[in-house]
C-alpha cells in the first residue's frame, strides 16, 4: 500500500460505524487494515438518532432497517461512503446521497446461496402440507395422511425475476426433477433447461410452485394483486423472499381461506418490527399450509460473513485507493496504483468544462499529472489523478477551488 503520511489522513482517525449487528467479519477487515475507530451497535437507528450519530463518520454500515435519508446525509459533515450489508439499497435515498458525493456499496450476490437453498426447502415443506401437519403434532393430534401431499419431482416452478437468486432457484430445482419457467422484464438466457415464459399471467397459469425474486420500487409494487392470484392454478403454491411491497398479502390471505391456492411461504412484509422480540402482526397467521418468517431469507452465519467480507473490503478499497465499482451513486472506476505519486479524488456535479478547468489550474501551478482518469453518470462527474508528490499539497487546494466541486481528498 502507496501511502504518505504528510498528505493522507490517518487511518486511525477514521470513523467507522456499523449498526444493526453488521457481521464481526467486517469490524474485523477494518481492524485489520489499520482502522482503529469503529464503533458497532446491534439495532437500527431512527432518524434523529442516526442524524446525530453520523456527525463526524466517515463511513456508515448498516443492513435493511436503518434509513438513509436525506436529513441524515444533510447531517452527515464528513460521510464518504454507505456500507448497505445487505442486497438492497431501496432503504438509502440514493438521489441524496449523489448530490452529496457519497458513494453507496452493498453486497447482491453474496447471500444468493442461502435464500435459494430456504426457497427449494419451503416449496417441499408447502407442497407436502408440512405446517399443518407440523402444527397438529403439536397440538397432540397424529395427522398420517398422503391426501393432499405431493412431490416436487415433474411439477412446473414459476420464477418471477431470474436474476442472480432466481437462475440460482432454477438450476436446484431442475436437479430436484421439476420443470421451471421464468419470467423476468428483460431477456435472460436460460440455466439448464428452464424455459422463458412469454409474459407473468402464462407463467401463474401453468406453475404449481410460483417463487418472487424481484427488486422492491413502482414497478413491482403489488405486481402478485387479486388479478394476478386468480390467474394462478388451482392449489397452487407462492413463495415470496423477495420485497414486502410485491404481494397484496389480504387478497392472499382471501384465496388461501377460500382454497383457492394450496399454501404460501412470506418471509418479507410491507411493515416490519424493527428489532427481533418485537410484535408482528399480519393476515396471514393462522392460516393453513402458510409458513411466515421474520425477514430471514439471507440469515445464516455464512451469508452474514461473506457480506461483510465483500461490502467492507469495497469500503477499504474505497478509502485506501479511490475504487467505486459497485457504486450506487459515485461512477463505476478502478485504477491501479502508480508508485511514487499521490493520488487524488475529486467528485463533482455533472457540469460541462470541469475537467478542462482542473487541468488549466494544475497546469498553470506547474502541478504534473502522472496518471489520470474521468468517469461520468447523468449527476456526477469522478476524476482520479495520480501526480507529483512534490506538488500534492497544492494540487489539493487547487482541486478544491474548481468549478462544481462536492468532495476532494488525498488517498495516498
């Protein structure tokens, strides 16, 4: 690692907080690269906690209760970077957070693995009718009956969004015999031999399991309403692990009272407790052949520390190197190092001439620039320059005079 203690600032003065019980693994990571100043919390913090805390963080970690608002990001005087562990960012205000220049990561693959192996698990727990029969044991009353009880093996799985979940459903459930169709807004190419089907009403038609991997936001909101349940099969089944705004949850509540579908799984909820031990509430309990969990989808031990191995280590490169890929809000740009320069990054609004302004002032200063690179999004405008350590100091206080400027700082 390229660094000049001169020039870039401490690691052991950056500030680090992590809420919700973000994985060990990533305080770790932090530790490990010299950053001594994290500090952890187990809940999500409301938002006159979190505007208040933040004053000061350089970089916030948080899973999917807490939320990022713009008086959050208003109040946030030194933030850098957002650390969403988890696969979305729908609880950031992304349109903030690029007006500030802060750059947003999050982790969306890394529990791929465990919400596809729970999703194979519930559609053979669901079409062998096992929480009925699960809770009568329970109560006391042997119910061995076969009526009702199926294999998966030669039925059709409809996948709703076949994107890094969803293909990952697929290729375990042709390996458990069942035939699988998909349906998703943009051409995929097929894993196996799963089948795209034309639009969603063909794929409720024909699936005897239907299973939801699509993002939260307008465009899904309610996409499984009462129009879209009543196009399903007879006796089918529905799996959502996917976005509590997806499904209209009282009208399927209504069609597995009346018997229309055989059964659902639901892990994620319009309106959630905030923390575990809290009351829930939803139409669904007690209903038969219906499994509710509390938003665990990507919940093991694995998942949790492969996301905060994959966010905190695009947080360090961030930091230590200047590297967005997987950004959010701040262009998408990795450069290598150059050894004996400083390197320097500078974000500002998307406006025309800024680089040719930046180069005209280090220019007539006599600053040399080694190594250089420009990167834009329809907001925001990335530079990375590498130049002559004797003339960093300057450089910096040129860059800060430039039109359009949101943030600039020596990395190294």
């Amino acid at each position: 690692m390229l660094k000049n203690e001169e020039t870039s600032y401490p690691r052991d003065k950056v500030r680090v907080l992590l809420l919700e019980n973000v994985s060990g693994s990533a305080a770790a990571e932090f530790t490990k690269g010299g950053y001594a100043g994290v500090e952890r919390h187990a809940r999500a913090l409301g938002e006159d906690e979190l505007a208040e805390a933040v004053r000061g963080v350089h970089i916030l970690g948080i899973r999917s209760k807490t939320k990022v608002t713009e008086r959050v990001l208003a109040s946030a005087d030194r933030l850098l970077a957002v650390g969403a562990f988890c696969i979305g960012v729908n609880q950031v205000d992304l349109k903030a957070a690029t007006a500030a220049g802060v750059a947003v990561f999050n982790a969306p693959y890394s529990n791929t693995r465990s919400v596809a192996e729970l999703v194979v698990g519930l559609a053979v727990m669901l079409i062998r009718r096992v929480p009925d029969k699960n809770a009568a044991a329970h109560r006391g009353v042997w119910l061995k009956e076969s009526q009702g009880s199926y294999e998966l093996r030669g039925k059709t799985l409809g996948i709703v969004g076949y994107g890094n979940i969803g293909s990952q459903v697929s290729v375990m459930a042709e390996a458990l015999g069942m035939k699988v169709v998909y349906h998703d807004v943009v051409p995929k190419l097929p894993h196996g031999n799963a089948r795209q089907s034309r639009d969603l009403a063909e794929l409720l038609a024909e699936s005897h399991v239907v299973t939801l991997h699509v993002p939260g936001g307008a465009s899904t909101r309610n996409l499984i309403d009462e129009a879209a349940l009543a196009r399903m099969r007879p006796g089918a089944l529905l799996i959502n692990y996917s976005r509590g705004d997806v499904v209209d949850l009282e009208a399927l509540a209504r069609q597995v009272e009346r018997g229309a579908l055989g059964g659902a799984a639901v892990d994620v909820f319009p309106e959630e407790p905030e923390k575990s031990g809290d009351p829930f509430r939803s139409v669904l309990q007690n209903l038969p052949n219906v499994i509710l969990t509390p938003h665990v989808g990507g919940s093991t031990e694995e998942a949790q520390a492969s996301i905060g191995l994959d966010v905190s280590s695009k947080l360090i490169q961030y930091l230590e190197y200047g590297t967005t890929s997987g950004s959010h809000t701040v262009p998408a740009v990795a450069l290598p190092p150059q050894d004996g320069t400083h390197r320097i990054l500078h974000i500002h609004r998307n406006v025309p001439g800024v680089l040719a302004d930046i180069n005209s002032r280090l220019s007539a200063r006599g600053v040399n620039i080694l190594g250089q690179y420009l990167k834009t999004n329809d907001h925001l405008g990335y530079v990375i320059l590498d130049v002559d350590t004797a003339l960093s100091r300057e450089a910096v206080k040129i860059l800060r005079e430039a039109k359009a400027t949101l943030k600039t700082r020596v990395v190294y």
